[in-house]
C-alpha cells in the first residue's frame, strides 16, 4: 500500500467534494427559504454571491489535482460542470460584485425554479463524484 499523489488527490477531493456538497444543501435551502417567503431577496443573494468564487474555485482546485496526477477519466466526468459554471460565470448579469445572483430579478418564477433545480442537479453530482472519490482513493491506496 502506498500513498501516492493521485490518492492524495482523491482524498483532497473526498474533504473539499462535502464542502461543495454543504454549499449545494445551502444553495437549496436559500431558495427554499425565497420560494415560501421566509427571506428579503435582497439578503440572501448577499449571502449566496460571496460563496460563488469560493464553490467555482474549490471545483476547478480539485480538477486541477486531477489534471496534474493524470486521472483523465475524472477529470473527463468533471468538464461539463467546470464548463457549466464557466459559462454561467461570464454570461452573469452585470452587478457591483462577483456573483450571480440579481435581487431584482430573482423572484421571477422561473429564475427561482430555475436555480433550485440546480442546487439540486448539483447535489446529486456532488453526492456522486464523492462516491466515486471515495472508490478511485481506495482503488489507488490498495494498487500495487
């Protein structure tokens, strides 16, 4: 058993794939949380905005591990989401900050059912690729 960069790689993975999956859940609830009322648009998209860079880094952070250990098959599995955020990040409405979300048009219904159904398309890729890091990490520590 050894440990080399790619299970390194995957194991950085596995701890910054729950952040990203934190991230996801909160995602879902701030919009849960716009959907029914609970909360001012104007607030939560000022505590959804600053985690964009932080989630869009920490993905493409883990790619690059992947990049530089030469899993190609991962990072494969990974380039639609990278590309995904890319284009979501250049196309952005025009703001004072870094995000992308607009408090004035983020109550429009199909704004809003638009982003929870990415909080949760997200989720669920999330949950999957920690599986899969999990298993490429224990296929590696146990390759000879």
């Amino acid at each position: 058993m050894s440990f080399t960069f790619v299970a390194f790689a995957y194991l950085a993975a596995l701890i910054l794939t729950a952040l990203l999956i934190f991230f996801a859940i909160w995602h879902i609830i701030a919009f849960d949380e716009l959907k029914n009322d609970h909360k001012n648009p104007i607030e939560q998209c000022k505590s959804l905005n600053p985690l964009i860079i932080p989630e869009y880094g920490t993905h493409i952070f883990i790619n690059i591990l992947f990049l530089l250990g030469g899993e190609w098959l991962t990072l494969f599995f990974n380039m639609p989401l990278i590309a995904y955020h890319i284009n979501k990040f250049r196309t952005r409405s025009i703001m004072s900050g870094l995000g992308i979300y607009d408090p004035t048009s983020i109550m429009n219904a199909h704004t809003l059912n638009s982003a929870q159904r990415e909080g949760w398309i997200k989720l669920g890729f999330y949950m999957i690729t920690f599986f899969y890091y999990l298993y490429g990490m224990i296929a590696e520590l146990i390759r000879d």
